[in-house]
C-alpha cells in the first residue's frame, strides 16, 4: 500500500530509549509525504519529490491528512464480565470509589459477575471492546487479568486474553493481576490470599505461558507496598516484569518498592510526592499517566509536568476498565492529557506511541515510523494540525485506521 500527499507524516523516529526532558517536546515528522507498506510492515517513506510510482499498490491520496503511528495502550482492564454504572449512580450522590471498594463494590462486584460468566461470553464481549478500540486507533494493547480472584477465574480471564491474542490483528500483552483485591473470605487473613496467588495461580500462568507481566494494586484499599513486594518478587522468579497500579489515592512506598525492583512501569500517579518523583529519576521505570480514571472519579489529575520536567520517561494509557475509566478511546486520553494534565500535544503524542512502546517493550515493533515496523498508522480527516486533535475534543478525527498494512473495518 502506497498512501501518498500526505500533509505531515509524524512520529519517523527509530528509538532505543524511551524519550525524556525537554525531548518530549519534539516529534519528528515530514511534510508533504509518501509512506510505503509491505506485507504488515513499514517499507519505506520520504518526501513527495522522491514518491515512488506504483502501478500494481493500492494507492491512498492523503492530501490535507497526517499520518501517525497508532496508538500504544499499554494498560487496560480491556476483560470484563458486566458494566458497572450502577456505582457510577452512587458516586454522583455522594459516595466515594473507596467506600463503594470497602461495602463489597467495585472490583469484588466485577469478579462476582466475572466468575458467573463463561469464558466464550467474555471472550466475545472482549472481542468487541478491542475491535472498538482499534477502530479509534489503537494498534497494540496491554490487558489484565484481576477480575477474577481465584485459581480458577483468574486462569479462565488470561486465556481469554491468550485467545484474543491468537486472533487479534494488532498486538497484545498479557498482565497477571490477581493482587487486584482480596476477596472477601480473605479480608482478616490477606497471607493466606497472596499465597494463593504464589503458590497456586503463578505456577499455574507460567507453565501456560499466560502472562508477560506481574501486576498488583498497591493501595490502602488494596495491597500494601509489603504485600506488594510479595507479589512482584514472586513474579520475578518466573521471569514476569512488573507493571503496578500505585499512587491513585495514596502515597505509601509504592513507587520506591517499584524502582528498587526494576519495575517496567507504575502506573496511576494521581498522588505523587518529591520523594517519589526523585525516586523515579534516572531510573528504568516508566510513569505512566491514566488522566481518564481521574476524570471520570472526579480526583485530581497526574501532575505530569513535575514528572516530565524531571526528566522521567512518561507513557499515556486508557486504563479501559468498568470502574474506573468505562472507555477505551485514547484520542480523549490525549486530550485530557493536555487539557487538565498540561502536556503539550508534542508530549502527549510521544508518550502515547513512542514511550507507550517502550513500557510494553514493543519499542522494536509499533510507536513510530520506521522501517520494519508494524504498518500500523492512523491516517486523520483533514485536519489543520496536529495540535488539533487534543484541541477539538471529544471526536477523533479519524478517517481511517491501517493495521497490518491493511484498512481496518469495525464489524463488532
Ligand atoms: O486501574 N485501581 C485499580 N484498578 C482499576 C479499577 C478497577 C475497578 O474499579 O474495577 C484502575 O483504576
Ligand atoms: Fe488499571
């Protein structure tokens, strides 16, 4: 596939490290642009004056369009059994996500309904959210298991998601997160659950192979940063990288445990203190920003300028769960990330695709142009710039999305 006329061709950079500082601020692209698509993969690009003439290639005239790698959503809850706007009724009058936690609500509700419904159905209900998700950009995608809370449920969500990544046109990685919440029967005797989860679920993941990442909600509604450091060590020995959920609502040692023990990312930061910023300085680990949980729980935003301005290495991701973040659309994740998380629309772009990439470790595959490269672009309506996407909210601005080097069509 040839598309030709392109009016900027953005994001042609080939990293071997996710991009920091004053960086974030530049994106690399070239006006007035051709791309070329081979099989699934990127096979070159240039400036119109040296456009190859094609006679065989599908030919797209992008005149007045951008193009731009997909979008990298390197943490969603993406499986689930059933929505939850019933508690999202109760918040509007008053009640707060971690009370509705505390009465038995919010992931103990989704893990009843989870454990009642067939893997089939969940897997069709997954099905459709992806393909949703694709159709609004999204070429490669992190999903959780930790709806589940049993050996057996949690088995059953990861081989959904491996079904889903045996089918799914465009990437997937697997995260184990059965330290999502204790379940109730474990309330006065937490070891006994993180037993479970060492002794019994992660054996069981990793001789099929079902997860690429550990992961564990590291909050005073959930797991202690001990407990915490229980889980992502027990990952470790199986080889699982970790990826946490800390500092939504509490700042506690969730981000130092983290650093010390080479996690790929932590992921939240809503609450973030000095301490914790200088802890992720210079380190491995990767920030990544979900401005849409905040948003929809009415909390306060990342503050990703503090973060960014330290120079550590910043992703955006949707964080797609019925709970917290009932959406997967990351045009609008990009919006808000520069609408109440003032990034600009260069920093916001970057630590979507680019940095995105690098905290799924698929850096060598999608988030930027380059040769080699999953064809996997978004191709916008014609628009004035880059800066307005994030500007003109709430529609993505998206006239087609190309995966494997193909048109993608949404058939849900
Ligand atoms: O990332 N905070 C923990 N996990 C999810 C929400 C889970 C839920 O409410 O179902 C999150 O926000
Ligand atoms: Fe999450």
């Amino acid at each position: 596939m040839l598309i030709k006329n392109i009016k900027k061709l953005i994001q042609t950079q080939d990293l071997k490290m996710p991009i920091k500082g004053t960086k974030m601020q530049l994106i690399p692209s070239i006006d007035n642009a051709w791309i070329l698509t081979e099989d699934d993969k990127i096979k070159s690009f240039g400036e119109m004056k040296d456009c190859p003439t094609m006679e065989n290639e599908q030919v797209i005239d992008a005149n007045g369009k951008l193009v731009l790698p997909t979008w990298v959503d390197s943490h969603t809850h993406l499986v689930y059994a059933a929505p939850r706007e019933e508690e999202f009724v109760m918040r509007l009058k008053g009640k707060s996500y971690q009370e509705i936690a505390e009465a038995g609500g919010g992931i103990l509700n989704s893990a009843k309904k989870l454990q009642a419904t067939s893997e089939e159905e969940l897997y069709e209900s997954a099905w459709k959210r992806l393909q949703e998700v694709i159709s609004m950009g999204t070429g490669a995608i992190e999903i959780k298991s930790g709806y589940g809370l049993s050996l057996e449920a949690e088995l059953k969500m990861l081989r959904v998601i491996k079904k889903l990544k045996e089918n799914s046109p465009i990437p997937i990685k697997a995260t184990f997160l059965g330290a999502h919440a204790f379940p109730a029967k474990y309330k006065e005797n937490h070891q006994a659950y993180i037993d479970l989860i060492i002794n019994e679920m992660l054996p069981q993941i990793a001789k099929e192979g079902l997860a690429d990442y550990i992961d564990a909600f590291c909050e005073k509604v959930a797991f202690s940063v001990k407990e915490t450091e229980q889980i992502i060590k027990a990952g470790a020995q199986y080889g699982l990288k970790a990826k946490v959920h800390t500092n939504q609502f509490n700042c506690m040692g969730g981000i130092e445990l983290c650093v010390a023990n080479n996690a790929l990312s932590v992921d939240h930061l809503e609450v973030i203190n000095e301490n914790e910023i200088a802890a992720l300085e210079n380190s491995y680990t990767i920030a990544t920003l979900l401005p849409t949980a905040p948003f929809f729980l009415s909390d306060p935003y990342q503050p990703a300028r503090q973060i960014i301005d330290a120079r550590i290495a910043t992703a955006l991701a949707s964080d797609y769960n019925p709970g917290s973040t009932p959406s997967g659309n990351m045009n609008f994740v990009i919006s808000l990330a520069c609408i109440k998380l003032k990034m600009t629309p260069e920093e916001a772009i970057n630590a979507a695709t680019a940095n995105g990439a690098f905290a799924l470790e698929m850096q060598n595959e999608v988030g930027s142009i380059a040769k080699g490269k999953k064809a996997n672009l978004i191709i916008t309506e014609e628009i004035p710039s880059m800066g307005f996407m994030p500007y003109s909210f709430g529609r993505n601005h998206i006239d087609q999305v190309i995966i494997n080097g193909k048109q993608f069509n949404y058939e849900p």
